[in-house]
C-alpha cells in the first residue's frame, strides 16, 4: 500500500510499533484491506476482551476449570482473528490445561498471559487514539474482583502488581465508582498502601 494511504481513522502503518503484537499487515489483508472495518474489530476485541480476562480472574480463584476454559477459548479464537497470534497461542495452551483440569498449569501460566494481554490491550487502545479521545468501554461499577486483587497486592507490597491492577480498573469509565478509582489511582502513586489495605474506601 501506499505510505500516504496508510492512515484512516487512528489506525496507521506506522502504529505497528504501538500494536506490538498484532501483525497488522496480515490482519489488513484478512478484512480486505479495509482500514474501517478492521479499526472497528480491533476497538471491538480490545473493550470486550478485558471483561473476558476479569471473569478468568475470577473463575481461576474459584478453581472453576470448565467456565476458565470456555472463556479463555473465546480469547483465542478473537485473538487469532484480529492477528494477534502471540496472545492466541497463549491462550490456546491455557485452554489446553483448563479443558484437561490443570489447575496448577493453568495458575502458573495465568498471571504471564494477563500481563502480556494488558500490553497488547493498552498499545491497540493507543494506536487508535482510544485513550487520547476518552473512548473506554462503560462499565456500572469497578470490578470487585479486581479490587480485592488490588487490596492483596497492597497487602504483600506488590508495587508493579498494585499498578498492573490498577491500569486494568482505569481502563473503563464507570456510572459509579470513579471518585473511589480516583482515590485509589493517588494512594497507588504514593505507595500509601496502607490506606488501601485498611477499612472502607472513598465511595
């Protein structure tokens, strides 16, 4: 393709350094070399997949191997489809270990992919000027799952971990619950974590 035609509505040849991981020349070509229509898979898979890690999150500290494996096949098969096929590959070895009742596998293998996933996440929301413009999926409220993770972090003086989590909760604008996300996001950048560890948090 032309240099000059390589831009349409945030997505660029150019932001392949910000999709790291997403080979956007081979997923240009499965969408037809249709810039807006694989802008709008690529915004759709990076808003829907960070509900399907959270329930993984909450599904692996049950120990529920059948719903892990469900979603995390979901994660694969989306994955493989926008071409980001490091991130597919992972979750079709965790999807291997969940159908086969590896809980220890899968636990071990767990945290490294939701890492690896958050990178992609936040480069593909970048490149397409997501975050710049605001454009975060809506959630009601934050995750609570994510802030009991949050509250063991603190506990065990994780400081990348507490900022790892708390990145996932500033990902979504919520219809209730910001004042509290605001409050956190300045107790994780003081490292009072013992704030965060102690009684009620800001409503």
């Amino acid at each position: 393709m032309e240099e000059g035609r390589g831009k349409e509505r945030g997505i660029t040849l150019r932001g392949e350094e910000g999709m790291e991981g997403v080979d956007i020349k081979k997923g240009m070509e499965r969408f037809g070399n249709n810039r807006h229509i694989y802008t709008e898979v690529l915004r759709s898979y990076a808003a829907n997949t960070r509900g399907l890690m959270n329930r993984l999150n909450e599904y692996l500290a049950a120990e529920k191997m059948r719903e892990y494996s469900v979603d995390i096949h979901g994660i694969k098969g989306s994955s493989y489809g926008v071409c980001a096929n490091e991130i597919g590959r992972l979750a079709e070895e965790l999807e291997g270990m969940s159908k086969a009742g590896n809980i220890e596998g899968v636990k071990s293998k767990h945290r490294s992919f939701g890492e690896k996933l958050e990178i992609l996440l936040c480069g593909i929301e970048k490149t397409l000027g997501m975050a710049e413009s605001g454009e975060k999926p809506e959630a009601e409220s934050p995750d609570p799952a994510l802030l009991e993770e949050l509250r063991e972090a603190c506990r065990g003086y994780e400081i990348g971990e507490a900022k790892r989590i708390m990145k996932q909760l500033e990902s979504f604008r919520y219809k209730s619950g910001e004042k509290m996300i605001a409050w956190l996001r300045g107790q994780v950048s003081e490292v009072n974590f013992e704030e965060i560890c102690g009684g009620s948090w800001v409503e």
